[in-house]
C-alpha cells in the first residue's frame, strides 16, 4: 500500500516528438525510463541531433539506480550515449532486441565495456531498483520487443506504456499483451504515462500484417528489380519483404549501412528469418534477373545521403534504376521531411520507376495505436490519474480528452511539460515544480557548444548574406584608403558595390572630420549607413560587419 | 481543316508546383495562357517569390497576341506584373471574377491604367487572337469561375484544362461542364493539356458541398468562438463558412488582409453573399458573446506574418483565443509547410481551443480531380494526344499512365519539361527543341539579380556560420600584428578562438618567412590553415574569410 510520494519528471518527449525521457524519482532514488533523440527541424541550422538536456540528472547523479529502455527507436534510445558520458547509470536494462540495438550504438562511441546491460524478460520476475520494483509487459510497434513498464513506487502504481499499437496479429505473434494490462488495472493503476501520438486520429491503426498482404499483392506482378525502403529498424516490415521475396524467387539485396547492420543483430538474436542462400551482396546484383532481384534500402525519409536518395539521384556505387523498375516506399513522411521524399519520388519517376508509396498503395501502417486503441488502454487499466507523453500539444490535448470522456476527472488529467515536477501521491497527483529542461545540441563533435545566438545568425545569415567593410584608418589624420567590400550571399550588381564602398568611405570621411575615432564607434556608424543604403537599394538586410584596422 | 504547325512551350509548371504558363506559337503569333509564380522552398533562403524566366518571351515580345488566365489563383496569375513590366502583353483576357483579382493586384503594381483587360464570357462567342481561334468552359475548382481553354490552331485543336476537379454540386451550381467537353471532344482534339496535381490519387475527390456539410454539423455544436482558417481566394469555402454563421446568428469578422479584399471583390462583383448586418469589424469583436462570433481568417498554411499565425502566438491586436474557441483549418498544408501548421495548431491548443484540421475532421477537400475524374476528362474528350502538365514528374507520370488506359498510343504521350518547344501538327506531336526557361527570384525589391551562387552561399553561412581572419601585412619586413577573429553563426569557446588566432598568425609568419606577400596566396593559406584547425577541432566547416590589408 502506498503511503509515501513519487515524483514523475518528464525530461523530453512533451510538446514535441522526439527524445523522451522520463525521470521517476522517490526516497532519495531515481530510475530513468528511456534516453531519445530527436532530428533538428530546418530551423536548427546546421544541426546534427537534438539531445534533452541532462542538467537535472547530472546534479543527482550518484542517485541513479538505472535506465530502462522501452524500446530500440532512435528517440527512445538514441541519446544513451551522450547520457552515459555526461551523466552515467549503473546499469542499462532493456529486452533482448533493444539491447543488441543498444550494445552496437555504446560500442560505436567506445563506451560498451564500461557500460553495465541487463536483460529484461517481460515474463520473468519482477526487478528491483532502489525502492521501485519493475514489471514489464508486451506492447506491439513497428519494431519488435516493445514493452510498458509498471513501476511500484511508494507514490503508487504507474504504468508507462512506451510507443504502442494493439495489433492483434502482429508479425511475429507477440501481440499487445490486452491481458496483463487487465491485470494491472484490476490491480489498481495511480497513474498512466501514456503514448499520445495518433491520439487525434479516429479508429485504429491497421496492423503491421496488411503491409505484408500488400506486399504479397504488389510484389509478385512486377517484371522488374523491387526496391523496398523502410526504416532500418522496422524488423517485421524488412521480414515481410523477404517472405515475398523468397515465396517469388527473388534474391534480397540489404542496401544501407544502418539496415545492414540492423539485420544482422535481428538475424543473430533470432528476430527474422533469411535464408542464407536468398541475400546477395550489392556486388553481385549484375549477376541476376531484374525479376529475381529485391532490395531492401534506407532511405524512406529522403535523408540526403542515404541509399534511397543516392539511388534517386542516380548516385549510388551499386544500384541503378531503370524503366521497369518499381520502389515500395512502404514509410510515412516524418513532418518537415515530406519535400525531400517528393524529390526522391519525382526523380525515381523521371529515370522510369513505378513508385508505390503511401498516397498511392497499402505499403505502411502507423506504429502507434490510433484514438480507439487509446481508449482500450484506458478501459483496461482503468487509471485514477493520466499524464499523456509522446508528443507535440496537440496529441497530448487529444489524449486528454479521450481520457476525460473515459470518466477520469479532469483535475486527475496532468498536462505536463517538460521540466515539471509531478508528484504522485495516495492524495492524488499534482504539479510541484520546475527543474531545468530544454535542448541540448549536437553539432559536428560539439555537444552543447551551439546556443540559441548561434542559431539566431544563422538564421539571419542565410536569408540575406554577409557583407564585410573593410576600413582602414590612419594613425594620424591623412586620409584613409578606400573601404573594401566582401559580400557572400548577397548577389549585389557592381554598380550598388561601388555606391557601396562610396557610402562607407563617406562615412569614414565624416568619423573624421568629427574626430570619431574610437573603432566601436567607427563600425557602428558604417554598419547604419551602409546597411541604410543596402536596405533602400534593395530591400535586403544582409548581416554587415565592419573591420575597422588603425594603422 | 489543320495544316500548319502549333508550338506548344510550357515556361512553367512541369516537373514542379506552381508557377504555370505556357506559350502557344504559330504564324509568327505568340498566344500565353497563365502567368503564375510559385513560392519559395527552404532551401531558396531568403527569396520571396519564384517567377518564370520570361527570357524567351522578352525576346518574341512583338508577336504575342495576348495573355489568357484560366483562373485567379496565384501560381496561375501572381506572375502577370511581372510579365506585363518586363515583357508587355497587348491584353489580358480572364472571366470576370479572376479580372477582378488581377486588377487589385495590377493597381497595387501600378499598372492598371497601362493594361488592357477584357473579359472572358464561357457562354459567348469564340474569340480570335491572331492565328488562334480561342473558345472556353466552365470548369469547377476551388476559386470561382475558372475556365477550360478550347485553341483552334493551324497545327490542330489544343484543349488546356486549367486546374480543374468534376464537382457535380458545386456551390454556385457551376459545374464543370461535362456536356461542352464531350461536344469538343466529338469535334475531335488534337492535343490535351490536362491538370496532373492529383493523377496519382485513387478515386474522386469529395465535392467542395462536404465541407459545408460539415461546418453545419461543426459550427452550431460550438459553444465559444468560431475561426475559420481557409485561402483567401477560397470565396465558396467562405460563402459556405458565411450561411452556417448567418443561420445559426453568429456575427462574422474578416481577419487578414488578402482574405478582406478577396471578400470584397467577391461580393461586389455578385460572387458571394453575405448580409450587411452579419459582418463586424474586427473591433466590434468585445461588444457580442463568443458564441455569436464566426472568424474567418487567413494563414492555413502557417504563413509567418498571417492573421491565425499571429493569433496562435498571441500577437493579434483584435482576436485571443480563450478556453472553449474553436478554430477550424479548413485547408491541406501544401508540401513544405507542415511543421508551420502543426506549430500552429499546438499553439492554438495550448490556449486552450479545440482544433479542428483535415486529419480529425472532414473539413477539407482538395480542388483539383483524382485518377477518375482525369479519366472521365479523357474519355469525353477522347484526345489524339497527351501533354500532362501542372505537377511534379510522379503526378505528370501517373497521368500519363491514365492516358495510356484510356487508349492513347504511348508515342502520343509527350513528357515535355519547362522549355521544351512541342510541335503539333497533322502529322502528329514532338518535341523538337528547347528555349531558355528556368526560374526568377523575387527577393526584397529585386527582381532576378539573386543567383544560385548566393542561394550556395547562403546555405552555406546558414549550416555553419562564417568566420573573419582580419591580417594586415607590414610593407617593410617588420613583424605583424595578431589577426583578429570575428565569427557570426559559430559558437566558438573562448581558447579554441585564441588558438585559431594563433594558427592564423603562425601562417603570416610562414608566409613572411617565405616571402609570399601576394595577396590572393597569403589569404589561401590563411584560409587552409584556420579552417582545418577549425574542422579538426569541432567538425564544422563555416565559411572562412580572410582579409589582408597591406599597411
């Protein structure tokens, strides 16, 4: 019975898609329930991957009795390393996929040695954390070995469901486990931190298996090379692909590094099944038949150099599109992504592809559950409080609402962000507090070195340009050399150029003439004359920077 | 009988969204339908507008006969001050409502007194423009009064749809005019220039009454206020907002100015409805309840300076929302726009509105025929040849496919790009050469002077910033000040700058000792040796810019 308190701290994942995190804390002790990513939006210029921020856990450090992983997604898992190197955990606990996927990342960044992993059984007993005891249960999506974590605290008994679908006919059988999650509602369930992504979407989410139906459909009428791309980590759809493949005769090609080496741990840890005979190097795709050819390639979110794009862009060392060839798109545009995958498409149709993808063909389902999945969970485990997790507002606003009309009071409905301190107790749940949260960015090998001003002059750099003056200004009070202009990004006709470099040497002149002197001040006057000019030339406001040398 | 030749010379439009216009060429007359832009992608940083290149037009500028628009959309139209400044046109032909948009939009440029406009009638006589005998039909979309052009050539009869769908209860009861079309088509057609946008979607897109169906279903339910957030040249959408709010006795307000002007034209030229004493100023909003108020608004598409934009943020001086507002985005995000739409709608959510948009509700409907209804056009007018046009290369493709089940040899199929010149004659059609074509940037007041070098630039600058090594050289042989560093776009620490100032004056000094004073040299190597001590360093690559200035 619960009689002391819990404090939930989500640390990513709310108002956003991507890196969740979340930080369970109670009795000095905290246990930390997945480490993801997210990809930079087109805003983030230049940047390579977004990380939450670990300020909070780095303080409490010596508190932290482990990491568990729901899941091997990137925004799940991807951001352990840079956690483990700033922060550490003594032990990293996750089911047997996710660990393969996790122990191939730690050793990449050369922490696997010092790294302490764990398998979990979601059928085997309970695990202890400092005073949290731990079951896992089954979830299906769209990679394998999902699972929700019960956490026993002494705040009460919380359910995170981790990325879900009820797929009653998964791939490989493991459905959504609708059974335990009754259990734990007859048990009693405090509070549900539950996945909010397609909370908006009416219905359900077809199962992963109508993937395969439309594979089974599509792939066998084609006379030409199949290509398939999917996410590299999408473990059953890539199993589909081969089944078809094999049922047809078609040798599969694995294209992509980070599929290659996904299928690898998948094969090795018995999550798929590939004949040995059926895969074939890239190398040796001349040596057979279009018709006998599938290949499996990264790419579906047209990340600019991955297999797909290359291939599009007829870029690639080994695979060459040709009239009669057809690509099974079989992904969803991840927002912000969806012109770069039109391009892709566009150029597979100019080189004489037939290209199937989501608008026009049965090639993806969604991994989450939609509205009435949603609400199944809800009526399974009957929660007294619901925090909604896993995504931008306005999912987790829907999610509260499918909450609300489940008969949860709405002041036992937690609109969380990320930072707050909720604190779960047999009082009920509440917001307490604020710790730091935010972004941390990873940019080239800097971590956290790119701040927001960074950001803000790239931003401004890239809609009009730079323009450098160059003055020199002499010692005594000879006259000074004509300024030199440097403009990048900013096409300016040579006319405006010389009107230009007129304008800052008249400015110079009258600095002069009116004793200003002190550099500062030199600039700041040829920055608004100059700039001045340009603005009423051209309407541009290009980034002017004057270097003012005395010599 | 046809005898001669027609050149078709699509300058637009093919291969991409937007921007569409076509020439028509023969006996030495030049005929131009459409004049439209197209709006910037990301990656055009900076630019505002993307015009044609009218290179080819400027210099037949003597022969064109007349400038003809199939509808008042933008990227149909928006080019026309453009085109009317930099090449002139005798006149502009257009239906009444698309006349009354390009007049607004002329007066704005300037140039409504220096053209000659005349209108269209689809139910009147043909009308002949040198060589070319022009007839026109109604045809149904999501702006009023669009038209389907009929050209009798002396290369043969040309059909160009214009952007259509086959709505068969629109709104003002103007159906796309099946029975014309199929009496064309008995006449017989040489040639097809068929809208592509939705030739790779299944089925027929829902007509435009759908959506009024559901805002009378939507809007009496609602209790707080009402936004509807639609195009601005939307008139039915609105008409359809507009009788809902008038029969259910909410006051309407008209927030954003494209969307206040196209009401106004509209209404005056007899094209919508709307009483007098249902339409508030938006600063009569305060003195009436918020469930007697219905919205409509511009920014579906998340435009950063529009009307729902601004009240998502907070930062609209006459409409907050507040807790029990509904806010309707009755639009589709065109490609590219998606993450400014979601943010949008999060925004909107977290103030506590209730968000209706195409993915959770039917408050949509696309403008342009799915797969059926291209096939219907093909069926009733029964072309010996097809041009597909307006779309991307997957959309042109998927047209063509439908052109090739409905029976038109494949060798009468013409995949044209932008500035390819199509010859049609008895004998048939090809593509015999190509004209300069391409793009303009419009960007602040400048018309085409922002080439790719600066687009290059710019993303440049934007991915990683840029750095100034400001060096001056002695003219003797004496020793040289340290550089100084300045960098915009690149958060560098404080020691990695002092050792890039130290790097920068280790190669002075190496260049001094070697005696290579050249400037163009001297910057090379300081260029080479700051920037890979910069990539060494922190993986980045910004732009290096040196300046020496010899002293």
């Amino acid at each position: 019975m619960a009689d002391g308190t819990c404090r939930i701290i989500p640390l990513g994942g709310l108002g956003e898609v991507g890196k969740n995190m979340t930080a369970f804390e109670a009795e000095g002790s905290i246990v930390v329930v997945d480490a993801g990513l997210a990809f930079p939006r087109d805003e983030h210029l230049g940047v390579d991957l977004v990380l939450p921020d670990f300020s909070y856990l780095s303080e409490r450090r010596a508190d932290i009795r482990g990491v568990v992983l729901t899941h091997g997604h990137e925004d799940h898992v991807g951001a352990l390393p840079y956690l483990l190197r700033e922060v550490g955990a003594p032990a990293i606990w996750a089911t047997k996929l996710t660990l393969g996927l996790v122990k191939s990342k730690l050793d990449e960044h050369g922490l696997l040695r010092s790294s302490e992993l764990r398998e979990i059984d979601p059928d085997g007993a309970p695990i202890q954390l400092g005073p949290f005891r731990l079951e896992f249960i089954r979830m299906a999506h769209s990679i394998p070995d999902c699972v929700a974590v019960v956490l026993e605290t002494p705040g009460g008994r919380i359910v995170c469901t981790g990325d879900y679908k009820i797929d009653h006919t998964p791939v490989d059988g493991l459905k959504t486990d609708v059974g335990r999650l009754a259990e734990i509602g007859n048990r009693g369930v405090d509070l549900l931190l539950g996945d909010s992504t397609n909370a908006e979407l009416p219905g359900v989410t077809g199962s992963e298996r109508l993937v395969g139906e439309a594979f089974r459909q599509l792939i066998p009428a084609r006379t030409g090379r199949v290509l398939v791309a999917s996410f590299a980590s999408n473990v059953h759809r890539m199993q589909q692909a081969v089944d078809v493949a094999v049922q047809v005769g078609r040798k599969v090609c694995v294209v992509g590094r980070s599929m290659r080496k996904n299928l690898n741990i998948a094969r090795s840890l018995g999550y798929m099944e590939v004949p040995d005979d059926t895969l074939i190097r890239p190398a040796e795709l001349d040596d057979h038949p279009p018709e006998r050819i599938l290949i499996l390639c990264t790419g579906s979110q047209g990340e600019p150099l991955s297999a797909l794009t290359r291939i599009a862009y007829r870029d690639h060392p080994a695979v060459k599109i040709e009239r009669g060839d057809s690509v099974i798109i079989s992904a969803k545009p991840i927002p912000g992504n969806e012109l770069r995958v039109h391009d892709a498409i566009n150029r597979l149709a100019r080189s004489g592809a037939e290209v199937l993808h989501q608008a026009n063909a049965p090639v993806h389902v969604s991994g989450h559950g939609n509205a009435e999945e949603l609400r199944l969970v809800l009526a399974l485990l009957r929660p007294r409080a619901v925090m909604p997790v896993h995504g931008e507002f306005r999912m987790l606003a829907a999610h509260a609402q499918l909450a609300r009309d489940s008969g949860v009071p709405a002041n036992s409905i937690v609109m969380a962000e990320n930072g707050s301190v909720v604190e779960l107790s047999p009082r009920g749940v509440q917001i307490v507090g604020q710790v730091e949260s935010g972004v941390t960015f990873v940019d080239g090998l800097g971590v956290g070195d790119v701040r927001d001003v960074a950001l803000r002059d790239r931003r401004r750099l890239s809609e009009d340009g730079v323009l450098i003056v160059v003055a020199t200004l002499a010692s005594g009070d000879g006259a000074t050399a004509a300024p030199e202009l440097i403009a990048r990004g900013f096409s300016e006709p040579g006319p405006l150029l010389e009107e230009m470099r007129e304008e800052a040497r008249r400015v110079l002149d009258e600095c002069l003439r009116g004793d200003v002197r002190e550099i500062k001040l030199v600039q700041e006057h040829l920055h608004d004359g100059v700039g001045q000019l340009v603005y009423d030339r051209t309407g541009r406001r290009p980034m002017i920077l004057p270097v003012v040398i005395e010599v």
